[in-house]
C-alpha cells in the first residue's frame, strides 16, 4: 500500500491536546511545513471518528481524511 501513516496533534476547544493518525494516499501530499487542517465536532472531541485531517491548506471536499468506524 503506498502512503504514510500520520500522527496529527492538535487541541481541542478546552486546551486539551489530542491526536489521532491518518493515512495519507501518496508521499506527495504530505505537507512541507507540517501543517494540516484538522476539523472535529467540539461537543464530541474524543470521537475518532469525527475527526478529519486535510494536508492541503485549502482542501476540496474529497482531500479531507476522515477517521474509519
């Protein structure tokens, strides 16, 4: 499989830090800087699963990685 496992940390609405790791489909869209987009459902910040990860800085729809259920 080509990709990359990534471990994105990031922090919620309340200041806890937290991280969740998404795989990228190739090498090339992994960020230069390091920097994601990370979107999360700030009542429900623990649930994997709503969290999504872009390592573009302004993804189209279909670049956001989501968490599997």
């Amino acid at each position: 499989m080509v990709g990359a496992d990534v471990v994105v940390k990031y922090a919620d609405i309340q200041g806890v830090e937290r991280w969740v790791t998404r795989r990228t489909r190739d090498h090339a869209s992994m960020p230069g800087d390091g920097r994601v987009q990370v979107l999360f459902d700030p009542l429900q910040p623990d649930r994997d699963d709503l969290v999504f990860v872009s390592f573009h800085r302004d993804p189209h729809p279909t670049e956001w990685v989501g968490g599997t259920v």
